[in-house]
C-alpha cells in the first residue's frame, strides 16, 4: 500500500479526528487504573503508625459498638464492646471469640474463647484481652467472629448477635 492509499484508509468512529485517541484512551486506562488502586489501599482495616490494626463494627439493631485493636508489636488483642443507653450486653450468654480459617497467627489461650459471668449483665465496657504469636513466614492476618447477646432492657427482650472483625 502506498502512503496515499494508506491516509485514504477510514478509520474507526472512535479515532477519528475530535473522538478519543489511543493516547488519550491510554492516559484514561492509567489514570483508571490509579484511582482503583488508591480505593484498593482504602479497603485495608486501618492501620495506625505504632503497628495497630483497627476493625469496628456497630450493630444496626441495637447500636452496640465492637471494636478491635491488633497490636502487632506488643502481639496482643485487644476486644472493646460498648454499649448504648438502654443496651446491655448479657453476662450469662456470654462473649464467644472464634477465630476464622486462614488466620496467620496462633493463639496463647484456647479458642475459641468464652466470657461469662454469673450476673445479669457486663459492666459498660467490657475489655477482653488475647495474646497470640504470628506463625513464621506468614503475615499476621486475624479475622475473628464475635458473637453476644443484648438485651434492650426498656422492651425486656434478649438477643443473640454476632460479626466478623478483619484485621
């Protein structure tokens, strides 16, 4: 083909003079690209600059608050759970703590780990500590399922609950 039938051949509706070029298509895709990772970094538990690990959850129907803190230097664990005025968290259901598969760290108590007391209900906060050791050569991943029961003291009713903390 020569240079005449070359420039004669149409192109794509896409590239076409005042359409989109491949090197604007190219800067786009990049630019795409960057913005996703940016969100990817996002999606990771918080993760503070001493080494902590942040995971919270907050009950929608009851407004008790879990929240978890990785201490990844001191190797610990640290569980808080709140609760909101008129939520109580029922002691003689108890605190269930069980890790999840694929955990990278092993535990110094035995798991999965059970709190309860023989009253009524937790004092506001309840604080459960874990210590753990991260296995060799595998990065210190913990995801734990948290489960409770709350009780609204105002209607009189008790209720099982439970979540998912990722760190």
């Amino acid at each position: 083909m020569s240079a005449s039938q070359l420039l004669a051949v149409e192109r794509p509706a896409r590239f076409r003079a005042g359409g989109l070029s491949r090197r604007r298509l190219v800067r786009a895709l990049i630019a795409g690209c960057t913005v996703a990772a940016v969100f990817a970094i996002w999606a990771v538990p918080a993760v503070a600059e001493d080494g902590e690990r942040v995971a919270k959850y907050v009950d929608p129907n009851s407004g008790v608050t879990v929240e978890g803190k990785l201490d990844v230097s001191a190797r610990q664990l640290v569980l808080r759970l709140t609760m909101p005025s008129g939520i109580r968290l029922n002691a003689r259901y108890g605190i269930w703590i069980k890790p999840l598969p694929g955990t990278g760290v092993d535990w110094s108590g035995e798991l999965p780990y059970t709190h309860m007391e023989d009253r009524d209900y937790f004092d506001d906060p309840l604080r459960i500590e874990l210590s753990y050791r991260p296995r060799r050569g595998q990065q210190s991943k913990v995801a734990l399922q948290v489960e409770y029961g709350w009780c609204d003291l105002s209607e009189g009713i008790c209720v099982p609950a439970e979540t998912v903390l990722r760190f």
